[in-house]
C-alpha cells in the first residue's frame, strides 16, 4: 500500500511539472526557440542535479510514461507516410533517402571510430563494444523530427519540388531507421555480449524483424478495429495509448520468455511495430480522418509529458565533462549529411547549386532521436548515461539550429509564400464597392481584415474628401467605362454595388461586357431589378427578404450558418482556387487536410458541385472551405501553386487550363 502511494505520488508531482513545463515552454517561441528546447529545459531544470522536484529514484517509477509516449509519438510519425501524396517527387525522394541514410549512417560510423579513442566514455572499451556504440550513434544520427519539418513548412508557407522532397526524405528516413535501429540493436547486443556470428544469428536477427513486421500489420488491424467502433473520440484516444503501450509490454514479455524457453532473448522494436500499425490505418483503412484527428488532440500532451521527463533525465554532471564530444559529435552529423545531400541530390537529378546546401533541412531531431536515446541508456546501464547525456545535447544543438537552416534552405530556393504572396500583384485580392454609407465602411473595414485592398466609390465630392478610418474613399464624376478603368475596376476580384438600383445596373453591365468580374455582389431594392441582375451573373442580396431568411437559418440550423458567416470564433468560410498541378486528378479522400476542415462545395466551369470524397480535383476549381483559420490556410497552402506564373484560366469559356504551357482539359463529362 505505502509503495503504490509512494509511486501515485511522484506520478501527481511529475504531472505539476509537465503542466508548468507546458505554460513556460510557450514563451521560447518568443527568444526564437522551439517549444520542444524549452520542454527539455523546463525538465533539466526541474531534475535531480538542479532543483530536483524530480528525485533521480523516482525517474524510474516514471519509465511507463516514457514507453507510452514513445509509441504515440511512432503512431503520429507513420501518420505522415501518406503514400498517395508523395509519388509527385518520388525520384528525388529515393536518392536523397538512400544518400541520407547510406551516408550519413556509414560516415558517421567511420568517423565516431576513429576519434574513439579521443573519446571518453569510449576510449577504455573493447573494439567490438566500440564497434557497437558506433552502430547505435550512427543510426540516431540519421533520424529526423517529421513535427519540426511540417511546423517551420506551416510557418513559411512553403509549397514547391524541394520541400515537398524534404517532407518525403524525413517521414520515409524516420521509418527505414527504425528498421535499420532494430537490426543494429541486435547486432550490438550480440558484439557486447560476444556472440558470434554465425547462421543462427543471422537467422534470429531476421526472424526477429520479421516478426516485428507482422505484429505492426496486426496492430494496424486491430487499430482499425478500435477506430471503427462507435464510441466517443476520447475513449478510442485512450484505447490507442492503452495499445501503444501494450507493445511495450508484449516486447518485455517477449525477452523474458524467449530467454527461458529457448536461451536467447527475442528482440521486437516497439517503435517500429507502432510506426507499422499507424502506416496501416493511414493507407489501407476506412478511418484515417479520425486517426489524424486524434494524433492532433493527443500529441501535443504526449510531447510536453515526454521531453519534460527526458529532460529530467539528463545526467548534467556528465554533460558537463563531456560537452566537448557533443560538440565533435554534432559536426560528425552535419559533414556526413551534407556529402550525403550533395551525393543523393546528385542521383536524382537535382542541380548541384541546390545540392549544396540539401542537408540544411534535415537537421532537426526531436522524439524518434530521443527515444532510439533512451532505449539504448535503459538496455546499458553500465555506459547508457554517458551514451544518453551526449546525445541528448547533441540533439538539443539540432533542434536550436535545424529549423533556422530549414527557413534559410526554403527561402534559397524561392519556395517561401510568407510575405511573397502579400508582394505578389496577382495574389492580392481586390474589391470595390459603389456607394459611401454605414454598411459600405463597414464591409470595407472587414474586408481589410482579411487582407484585401478595398476601395469605396462615391460621386460626393466632398465626402470624398473627409477620412474614414483608414478606408480608402475615392471619387467619380460618372460611372462609365472610363472612370471605371481609372479607378482599376478592371483589375478587381469583387464588385460591390450598394447604390440606387439603376447606378447599380449600369455599373454591372459595364463590369459584365467589359471586365469579366469574378464577383459581382449587388444590393436590391425593387424586386423589379432582381432578373436584369441576374441575367448579368450577379449575387443578390435583397435586404426586404435576407434578414428574414437569415434569421430563419440562424433558429434551424445556428451551428451551420455561424460557420458559414464566420460567427465561430477563429473560424472562416473561403475559396481556395485548385492550382496545384500534382493533385490534378486526385479524389478529395485521398488528401490529407486537418480534419477540422470542411470542403463543402466545388465551382467547376461556373457549375457548382456539392463535394463528397469521392469528388475528383481538377485545376481551377473553386473550394468552398469551412474551418478554423489556422487550418484553412494548411489547405490553402496544399491547392495553391503560388510559384506558376505561366498558370492561366479562361474565366469566360472554362475549357482549358494550361500549366507551363501544357494544355490540362477540363471536361466536365470527367468522373467527379
């Protein structure tokens, strides 16, 4: 009784401390620092060699958390292998794989031997364990962090070939070095232990990621199952952690009886049974919206729990006679990647000038690197602090210099759309709106809001002239073509007509013989107008009728129409444009979108379909997309192909759409 007291309370004390490590960590964003830094930092802190809130003794009542962890953060990691979304780069994908991998794991290898001796911790062991740690070093050094690639992506809006190669490289690098861990692993075990090798150990090592492969395709079933099942999101979150740590406890399970039954310890990587059963529900099941969801709604707590408690972990009073070999150790890393960048960009295809500085985006390491980490320190007690407390400060220096070397790497190669699109003239969204009022400055305000340049027209001189707040008011003698074309009108996106029903009329014939305005929006008064408004295209608004029928929507259907009106808070309805050419083709199931996203109808050819699925993309189209901002602009990111400026569209006849010059037909007879 007093043991499992003692155990719940180190669990609540540890659990204070996540949960201040989480409220502080979100200040380092700040001082240009990742929030995992300050997770780690917040746990160093919190450890036994400083403050000790966490106890040394205690850390090891607390190993459960760290395997569950482990296991949801290898879930989220083969959450990212979509494999429908990465066959646009495919060859430069394998070549940089293999130059990343083969490269940086073997030069790696070379170069922890060599300096061995100079060494520490190394210097005093035999060849074979030497040969062994080399192995284990070699093949974190070659994990990446999928979370810290797809953040600073977000960040910069990035969209181009060599981010989209960058994404491909690290989520299908941190599969293989699981495989490739789980080789190594054994194959140290057998050089520290001295087994020879012989066929039988030849034949055990294969067995054994054989059978971890089987398991992985087992438990993506059974995930499958769980994900299937019509109970609430929370309870299947909590099924998955149970089954993330389940792994865990099968591969205890597994070394105990296997060395009883058979003499030998069975080793199966839970990592990479995890990362199997997650690669499962994501291509080859029915459930992958709701698994991404949950990935989304439980990461972020495994993440603090995680580096909160490694960060505690860490041996300080080792780092500190040994930051020198971290440091030796971090420049092993980058020389190895970088020959490995310039020889894989080179097989597939990609400019040297590129090539060059290819391995910037592969720096950063965050949770696989940690927890390949803390499965080695746990398996070696007798060197594993020493192992750990290395590594860890060699992976804290990635996760402080990766992402600047990610932004820089995606602003070389002009693949950055955070400022460019506020620059770029044919991004801008334009509007105009005839007639100076209340509604008019209002409209005008909102749209500003939401980054479009507005102006207001009015034929009163000299309320022209007064300010409005940052509105810019212009004035017209007439409206004709003439001072239509001065005030730009021909360049708008949107026309807003809010004058006297025939002003209106005569601004919407000239926008519609003259222009081709995307949007012609109109305010009408007598309902005698509202067939010569439509018979010119344009989107009415009756104000006798539209308070009433929103009114209407409001009282049957109020979660619906707040959203549409953007009501919710942080939540918006937009168009996206379709321009990405590689998604030409592709059915709205199979792209990955944050799932509080909903596609809710497509503009093809001036028809309007209500999009399902199974709704075929084609360039050009128009989305109606319902979401949370942060997550439209994810989707906005994914349509747009901002850097085509050979793109062009009929807005008039709909029948062909060109990309560098390649005619794309658009048949509306196509399968939708």
């Amino acid at each position: 009784m007093g043991n499992a007291f003692e155990i719940a309370t180190i669990i609540i004390g540890f659990l204070i401390v996540a949960t201040a490590s989480n409220r502080i960590a979100k200040y380092f964003p700040r001082i240009k620092l990742p929030i995992i830094t300050g997770l780690l930092f917040i746990g160093i802190l919190s450890g036994p060699f400083i403050l000790n809130f966490l106890p040394k003794q205690s850390l090891k009542h607390l190993h459960f958390i760290n395997e569950t962890s482990l296991a949801f953060i290898a879930f989220a990691a083969g959450a990212e292998l979509y494999l429908k979304e990465l066959k646009g780069r495919m060859k430069s994908i394998k070549w940089m794989t293999f130059g990343q991998l083969f490269f940086t794991f073997g030069l790696s290898i070379a170069g922890i031997l060599f300096f061995s001796n100079r060494i520490g911790f190394l210097s005093e062991l035999e060849w074979p364990v030497k040969l062994a740690i080399a192995l284990l070093i070699g093949t974190i050094f070659v994990t990446r962090s999928p979370a810290s690639a797809i953040a600073v992506i977000n960040e910069m809006r990035a969209k181009g070939p060599y981010t989209q190669t960058a994404i491909g490289v690290t989520v299908i690098k941190d599969v293989l070095v699981i495989v490739l861990f789980t080789i190594c692993f054994s194959i140290a075990g057998a050089l520290i232990s001295n087994v020879p090798f012989d066929f039988w150990l030849v034949a055990i090592l294969f067995g054994e990621l054989c059978l971890s492969i089987c398991i992985g395709f087992i438990l993506g079933q059974v995930m499958n199952l769980v994900l299937g099942l019509r109970l609430g999101t929370m309870f299947k979150a909590s099924c998955l952690v149970v089954l993330g740590y389940s792994i865990y406890l099968l591969a205890h399970l597994a070394r105990i009886k296997s060395n009883s039954w058979f003499g030998f310890e069975l080793y199966i990587e839970p990592l990479l049974i995890c990362i199997l059963g997650s690669f499962v529900v994501v291509n080859y099941g029915s459930n992958r919206r709701e698994f991404t969801k949950i990935i989304e709604l439980v990461v972020p707590t495994i993440y603090v729990l995680f580096y909160t408690l490694t960060g505690a972990s860490v041996s300080l009073d080792v780092l500190a006679q040994a930051w020198s070999v971290a440091l030796l150790f971090f420049i092993i890393r980058l020389v190895s990647m970088a020959i490995g960048a310039v020889i894989g960009g080179a097989l597939g295809g990609d400019p040297m000038k590129i090539n060059r500085f290819a391995w910037m985006p592969y720096v950063t390491q965050a949770g696989v690197a940690i927890g390949l980490v803390s499965v080695v320190s746990s398996k070696y007690p007798e060197w594993g602090p020493q192992f750990a407390a290395i590594l860890i400060a060699v992976i804290v220096m990635n996760e402080i210099l990766g992402p600047p070397l990610f932004k820089w790497f995606i602003l070389m190669v002009g693949e950055s759309h955070k400022k460019k699109e506020l620059q770029h003239e044919n991004r801008i969204q334009k509007a105009i709106i005839f007639g100076l009022e209340g509604q008019s400055l209002a409209l005008a305000r909102q749209l500003m809001d939401n980054d479009w340049i507005v102006k207001v027209v009015t034929r009163n001189e000299e309320r022209a002239k007064l300010e409005y707040q940052g509105v810019d008011v212009r004035y017209v003698k007439e409206l004709s073509l003439v001072e239509l074309k001065r005030l730009k009108a021909d360049k708008a996106d949107a026309i807003v007509m809010m004058n006297k029903d025939e002003d209106n009329l005569k601004v919407c014939e000239i926008a519609y013989e003259h222009f081709g305005t995307r949007d012609l929006v109109v305010r009408v008064h007598e309902r005698s107008f509202i067939n010569k408004f439509h018979e010119l295209g344009a989107l009415i608004v009756e104000p006798t009728t539209v308070m009433v029928s929103l009114m209407d929507h409001l009282v049957r259907s109020p979660i619906a129409t707040s959203l549409l009106l953007g009501m919710e808070k942080n939540h918006d309805t937009v168009d996206i444009e379709m321009q990405n050419h590689e998604l030409h083709g592709v059915s709205l199931r199979d792209i990955q979108i944050p799932t509080d996203v909903i596609i809710l109808a497509t503009k093809r050819n001036q028809n309007t379909l209500i999009s399902t699925g199974y709704t075929r993309l084609r360039l050009g189209d128009v989305l109606t997309v319902v979401g949370s901002i942060e997550s439209i602009e994810k989707v906005r990111l994914k349509m747009e192909n901002l850097d085509a400026p050979n793109f062009r569209q009929s807005r008039f006849t709909g029948k062909t759409i060109s990309f560098k010059g390649k005619p794309i037909p658009t048949d509306p007879d196509l399968p939708t």
